[in-house]
C-alpha cells in the first residue's frame, strides 16, 4: 500500500513538474542562468492573486462552489512565485561566492606554478 501511494505521489510531481507552466519557469529560475529572475518574477503572483479574488467573490455572490479550486490553485502559485524572490538571491549569492572562491584558488594555483617556473630556471 505504501509502495503504491509513494509511485503515486512521484508521478503525480513529474506530471504538474513537467506540464504545469508554472512549475517549468520555476525550474528554470532555479538554473544557474535564471537566478537574476527571481525577484522580477514575484511580479507574476499578481495576476494569481487576481484570479484568485475574482474566483473568491464570485462563489460568495452565488457561484459554483468548484471555483475554490481555482482560488486554491491561485494561490498556490501566487506562494510559490512570492517565495522564489528571496530563495533566489540566495542561490545567486551562494554561486556567485562560490564562483568568486574557484577564480581565487585559479588564481593561486596559476601564482605557484609561476614561482615553481621561476624556481626552476
């Protein structure tokens, strides 16, 4: 029973990972490439949070009750765009460090062979 809830699950997340739009800009956010994106594409929680209300006031003047789907649905990636913001200049600041550290032992390594040519001459 187990086995069968966690395949479940895992082909639920590759199927929404793989289709969704929102989830497929999100990955490419998370890409080295894509990390100064992060803050600008808070800016896309806006047209999700729109939805959502939209969706919100019309099942409390009387809509069909499966529109909290959608409110749901919205507010879920309005979450997921807001948090990415700051996750990602996380992930740009940790690369950029780490960057920064290589080109120094690069740099290092290039000064030692330079003294060891020095040396040996």
């Amino acid at each position: 029973m187990f086995r069968l809830i966690w395949t479940l699950s895992v082909r639920t997340r590759d199927f929404l990972h793989h289709y969704m739009p929102s989830n497929r800009l999100l990955a490419a956010i998370r890409a080295r490439r894509g990390l100064k994106w992060g803050l600008p594409a808070m800016l896309l929680a806006a047209p999700y949070i729109l939805v959502a209300t939209i969706c919100s006031s019309l099942v409390a003047n009387g809509g069909p009750r499966w529109l909290y789907l959608v409110v749901l649905w919205g507010c879920w990636n309005a979450l997921k765009f807001i948090l990415m913001g700051p996750v990602s200049v996380a992930l740009l600041v940790r690369a950029r460090i780490r960057e920064s550290m290589i080109r120094r032992d690069q740099r290092r390594e290039a000064r030692t062979e330079e003294r060891e040519q020095l040396a040996l001459a």
